[in-house]
C-alpha cells in the first residue's frame, strides 16, 4: 500500500481555514435546511407537550367538578367501540335541559366487549355545563395523556437528533485545524462518497485513521483537506463540511 503522503507545499489551504481559531461559521444550503428542519420538529414539540399539558389540567378540573356537581343520566350509545382497536372509543348522545348533547370516551380495555351490544349509556354531567360529560361507568385514564405525549415526543427527539450533526460540524468549522490526509479508500454510498483517509500531524510518525463524506468520487492516493480538533485529533472529518463552513 502507499504510504506516500502529500505535501502540504503541493496544495493551498482554503482560504477561509487561514484565518485565526475561532473561525466565523456559516450554514451552507444544507445546513439551512437542517437547522430549520431541527426548528419546526423542536418548536412542534414543544407546543405539543403544552397543549397536552393544557388539557391534562382541564381534565382534572372537569373530573373533579364532575364528582361534586356531577348527575347521570341515560344517554344513547351511536358509536360502538371496536374491540380489537388499540384505541377503543364510544359514542353517544344524551338530553339535558331540553338540548341535545354528544361526547365520545375512551373505553378501558376490559369494557370494550361488553359496550360491543350495548344501546344505552349511563352518563355523568355538569347540570351547569352539560358540554361537560363522561361515561359514569369509568374515569378518563391517566395513560390515555401519557399516550398524547408521545407525538411531541418524536418531534422532540428527532429534532434534537438533527442538532447533533450540525453541532458537531458547526465545532469543527470553528476550531478544527485544517491537514492534509491521504485517501486509502472510497466507497459510493446515498450521501457522496464515504472517504476512508489517513493523516500524519507535524514529525509525529504514528497515523491517525479517519472516515466521512465527500461529494466527489476520491481515487486512493489522492490527498484532501481534513479538519481535526487539536485536543482531539481522532475527531476529523474531510473538508469542506456538509453543513457548515468557515468564513474567510
């Protein structure tokens, strides 16, 4: 195998890595799209865990104005429940002060067979506010708002998940010291080229092995521009980033 490196005398250094550390980032059209992607899931998330705090909270509030105040009444059942569903509703209608009202419930998982045939439904009602209604059989679960969280939750994740990768390039855009590595290996993957390269810092003999995406097919031999952190020389990737760049 070649163990040839190239000169650092044979190639320029980018301009904009000639500056002194720390450099001034910016987002390339990628990095943009990531970082507003990261915004909206995160932002998402964020309302999401709100609104479904909101509600646990006039739940309680309607649940407890209901064990003071509430009275029952017989509705009509006009939706059944389907047994086999992972969330098992009901449907019915019931009449208070002359009107007509309707709500919907989840129904536990041991019911859901049994409300299958029934027509009628004992309902539990606010006289002040019959909008405020429940099946009087059973109280609304605690897990059923737990359940609610997990779409914020993703949106959470995957946004932070987003962040870590322009972190990291956003780093070593600012700190990295720029070297010149020799490609050994590359393969043709979804994002460019995986490089696989090695890089020799200053009279140190010992080689430091390191791997990332290029956007340009890479023959081995060839020598390209790697950012590492001094502190940290196995953290490298080849330059330029997807994300982000220096400013010269």
């Amino acid at each position: 195998m070649d163990t040839t490196y190239p000169s650092s005398a044979e190639f320029t250094v980018p301009a904009e890595l000639r500056g002194r550390i720390p450099r001034r980032v910016r987002l390339t059209g990628s990095g943009f799209q990531i970082a507003l992607a990261a915004t909206i899931l995160l932002a998402l998330g964020a309302a999401g865990a709100v609104w479904v705090g909101s509600a646990a909270v006039q739940q309680r509030q309607h649940n407890s104005a209901l064990h003071k105040s509430g009275r029952e009444i017989e509705g009509a059942i006009t939706g059944h429940p389907v047994p086999s569903s992972v969330d098992a509703r009901v449907r019915y209608t019931f009449r208070a002060g002359g009107v007509m009202y309707s709500g919907d419930a989840r129904v536990p998982e041991e019911l859901a067979h049994s409300l299958a045939k029934s027509k009628k439904l004992l309902i539990l009602y606010l006289p002040a506010n019959p909008a405020i209604n429940r099946p009087a059989a059973w109280e609304p679960s605690p897990s059923s708002q737990l359940a609610l969280l997990l779409a914020p939750a993703i949106a959470a994740v995957l946004g932070l998940l987003l962040c870590i990768p322009l972190s990291v390039e956003h780093r070593m855009a600012a700190e990295g010291r720029p070297a010149l590595a020799v490609v050994r290996k590359c393969t043709k993957g979804r994002n460019g080229y995986l490089v696989k390269y090695e890089l020799r810092l200053g009279n140190n003999e010992k080689t430091i092995e390191g791997r990332g995406w290029c956007k340009s097919h890479q023959e081995p031999g060839n020598g390209i521009w790697v950012l590492y952190l001094p502190r940290a020389p196995r953290r490298n990737l080849p330059y330029p980033l997807s994300y982000c760049r220096g400013i010269a």
